[in-house]
C-alpha cells in the first residue's frame, strides 16, 4: 500500500447538501428554511443581543466596568512611630505586632512605612518595607528582613 492508495472508509465521508439548486435536488425553491419570515431571509438571524426591539439585557442593566483582582493582597499598615513600644534589640514579626495589638491579625500580610523616626536598632521580619521606612530603619542600627507571602486560590491566606 502506498500514500495515494489510502483513503477514507467507505461511507465515512459524506458530501455536504447543496441547497437551493432547483424542485428535484430535493432541497430546492426555499431551500429548507420555510417559506416567509426573518429567519427565511439572508442575513436574517438577529444576534444574542437583540431582544425584538425591546431594550437589550445589557443596556437595561447599570454600567460596572473594570474588574476586581481576586488574587489582589491587602496589606496591614504599620507606621514606623507604632514600633516605639519595642524595647531595643527586639524582633519585630507579625506575630509579635498581633500581640501588641497594632495588626489585627497574621491573615494579612504586614507592610512597613516610614512615617516618623525610629529611636532605637530594631530586627524587623515584614511582608514588606518601604524604601524610606528601611533607610530609617538600618540608620537606627536596625536590620529588615523580608517574608515570603503567597495569596492561595484566591483567598487571602496566613503569611
């Protein structure tokens, strides 16, 4: 058997009805689509969006435009003045912020900002830290560690 000698199984291949070709090929005159009406002109079938005249769906309804990231992190603030309860030499983590009571919870990862000056050399273990907060932070004699965080199946999971 060679490649011009294949072909396809006997029956397997049908050849598509060619509509409107006259009264005996069966499909003539009005070629399957009835006799009068919208859906028996060329071009006749309106899309998904018409409704008959009637104000479509998506007119009647008010505009929202834009989406919302469901992946998008929220991060809990925490100004550089809210670590002056730290004693010097302190590490400074979430879990340490959660029990000062300045973050609510560890759900949601911790961003550090520099408003204020820090006073005192603090290890400071966030999620992340401003340029301006980690100049004062390391001009304090302080260091800055940043945590890995990962949104899972978008839901705001535990850092």
């Amino acid at each position: 058997m060679k490649l011009h000698e294949l072909n396809p199984a006997h029956g397997s291949k049908k050849s598509r009805k060619r509509v409107g070709r006259g009264i005996a090929a069966g499909q003539g005159k009005s070629a399957g689509r009835g006799t009068k009406g919208q859906a028996s002109r060329s071009g006749g079938v309106k899309g998904p969006y018409f409704e008959g005249g009637q104000l479509p769906l998506v007119r009647r309804l008010p505009f929202k435009r834009g989406f919302t990231n469901i992946f998008k992190a929220e991060y809990a603030p925490v100004n550089l003045y809210r670590l002056a309860q730290f004693e010097a030499n302190a590490q400074v983590t979430p879990e340490t912020l959660v029990t000062a009571g300045i973050v609510a919870s560890i759900s949601r990862p911790v961003a550090i900002l520099g408003d204020a000056d820090l006073d005192r050399p603090l290890t400071i273990k966030a999620h992340r830290v401003s340029a301006n907060a980690r100049a004062k932070i390391e001009a304090a004699g302080g260091s800055v560690e940043i945590l890995p965080w990962e949104v899972k199946r978008g839901r705001r999971g535990g850092g």
